[in-house]
C-alpha cells in the first residue's frame, strides 16, 4: 500500500489516459452496467486543469477519478472512479475517492457534490463521507451533464421516467447542511433581503462626515461594500481562479482593451459582484450558467439586476450556451452597447 501514490494529476500522466479508459470499459462491461463514455481528449484536460486523480505504483496505472462542474460550479462531481484490477481489495478506491472529495471541497467550498452511482462500494464511501440519497430532482439541472447519460446503456429508462430516476442511485453531500449550527429561517430571509437590496454607495467627492469637517468620498468604481468586502473579495478571487469555459472564452476576447475599453473581472459592486464589467461605461456581463433557469434564482437575478439599474449600470446576460455556441453574436452585442453608451456621452477616463 505504502508503495501506491494517489495525487492529484498533471499533464505528466495523460500517457495513461487510454489504459484509464480501457479499464473503465472492461469494469462497465463485467458488471453490465452503464457508463457514462469521456474521450481521451476529456480526461487529458481533466488533468491539465488539476481535476483529476491517479493512483500509481511506480509507473504502473493502479486507479483514477476525475471531477466535474455543473450550474456554474454550484454543483460538483466526483466521477469515473476506476481502480485497475490488479489493485483491487487494497483500499485505493478509498484514498482515491477522498482525495477527489477532499479537491472539490478545497477548490469549490460552497457547491454540492453529488454522486450518480450503481455501486455498493460507491454508495458505502459516500455515505462515509456524508452523501445522502435523494432524488434525481435534487440533482444539478445543467443539461450538459445529463447529456453525458446518453453513451450510457440504461439511458432508455432515464428517458422513460422523465429523468425522475434511472438505475444509478443519486446521493448528494450539501456543505449547508454540515454547518456546526443553523440559521433561522427569518434570519436566513433578513439576508437575503439585504444581499437583493444593499444601500448604494455614494459618487466620487467630498462630503460632511456630521462633525462638520468634509471627507473624501471613494470614486463610483469603488464600489464594494465595506461591511462585507472580505468574504466577496475571498469569493471573486475563487471565481478568477475556477471560471467556466464560458466566462474563458468571453474574457479573452475582453481583456487587455479590445473593445476599446477596460473590462474588469469578477467585479465587486455593493453587495454583489459581477462576472466582468467596464467601470467607465457602468456596464456589466453576466454569463449565466444553467442554474440561473430555477425560479427562485430568476427571482434574485431580477432584484440584482434591478438594484444595479438603479445605481445607474447597464446589464447585458448570456447564458453558457450563447456564449460557447455562438461567441461573435455575443460580441457583437456588447460591442454595440459600449457604441451606444460612448454616444450617451458617458465618461471613458
């Protein structure tokens, strides 16, 4: 055992991509179940972007995982968990699986990790890390990932139930739900209505700070809320870190003033903070992910929305989809808005 490393995959370890594959296929094949089939491409990537876990002795292949994103990270998978036959009944699914867990906890704290599995040795290392069984309902609703059912052999009963259940059990672990203590629901409501309705920040200049002597006033762009900027500062710098391949691919055509104007990032403003804004133009984008559908979520994106309006800022929304599938529309809204707002003679310092 002491000889099996299990670590968090780089691009070093894509020479084992095609043996990973194949043993998921001999294991899917043995238990007649389905599987859920990922190309060599997919996994490679997994790896370069520190989402995967290998387990090796020596340069022998002994075991694997990966981990997946849904509903703009709000959800989390721990998938593919594959231990090559050789090593089997030595406790590396184990060491895999929390390796993996432990990844996903530390790189996207507040999601929910969920599970879809047909197996008892899953089900148990789940329940050992505090998954509990719930409906498909409870499952993320990002349509790419239950596209990913569809290579499976027993996707014909997921269609038939309406995706309400299939032969996969799904097992959920909720961070809110393992918090030391939980908030009341009226108090939980007082946040909310804060965090849809945060007080606007006062514009650039000087005023009476009530002992009758002037101070100075932070400019518009400023604009975080003082009383909770650390966490939303902890919050954006996570975002920077982990964008989805939409908020990627919008970013780099944005940068570095190739529109003409400076866009910023995962901009704190108030109480919120925006996926990428231009501060000159008080202009913003958001890049939806598939949670954003949810009605109570549609119902906060509007108070959002409505708050920032009301600071004057301009809001532009794309889902994922938009933005991967048809990227020179979406750039050419935003450009036509930027035209528009320079001819409104807003100011570009």
């Amino acid at each position: 055992m002491d000889e099996i490393k299990v670590m968090v995959a780089d691009p070093s370890h894509e020479k084992y991509v095609d043996k990973i594959l194949q043993t998921i296929a001999e294991a899917a094949k043995v238990r007649g179940t389905g599987i859920a089939k990922r190309t060599h491409e997919y996994l490679a990537t997994k790896m370069k972007e520190a989402k995967a876990v290998i387990a090796l002795e020596g340069d022998k292949f002994a075991g694997f995982s990966y981990i997946e994103t849904w509903g703009n990270k709000h959800y989390v998978t721990t998938s593919g968990l594959i231990v090559h036959p050789d090593y089997r009944g030595l406790g590396v699914s184990k060491r895999i699986k929390n390796m993996t867990f432990t990844l996903a906890r530390v790189r996207w704290p507040h999601a929910k990790i969920f599970s879809l599995t047909s197996g008892s040795a899953v089900m148990k290392m789940n329940t050992q890390l505090g998954y509990h069984p719930v409906t498909f309902s409870d499952l993320t609703d990002d349509e790419a990932f239950w596209r990913g059912c569809e290579g499976c052999i027993n996707v014909d009963v997921l269609h038939r139930t309406n995706r309400k259940y299939c032969i996969c059990t799904a097992m959920l672990y909720d961070p809110d739900e393992h918090l030391p203590a939980r908030l009341p629901e009226e108090v939980m409501e007082r946040i909310r209505r804060i965090e849809a309705h945060p007080q606007p920040l006062p514009k650039e200049g000087r005023e009476d700070n009530g002992k009758g002597r002037q101070t100075k006033v932070k400019a518009q762009y400023q604009t975080a809320d003082g009383a909770v900027y650390g966490k939303l500062k902890e919050f954006a710098w996570h975002n920077r870190q982990n964008p989805t391949e939409a908020e990627e691919i919008l970013w780099d055509l944005l940068k570095g003033q190739q529109l003409g104007v400076k866009f910023r990032r995962q901009h704190i403003i108030g109480q919120f903070i925006a996926d990428i804004s231009c501060p000159a133009l008080k202009l913003i984008v958001e890049v939806d992910g598939g949670y954003h559908q949810l009605p109570e979520q549609q119902v906060s994106d509007r108070d959002r929305t409505e708050w920032l309006q009301q600071q004057g800022y301009t809001v532009l929304r794309f889902d994922n989809e938009e933005v991967v599938g048809d990227t020179p529309q979406v750039i050419s809204q935003i450009r036509n808005k930027i035209e528009e707002l320079k001819r409104n003679g807003y100011d570009e310092r």
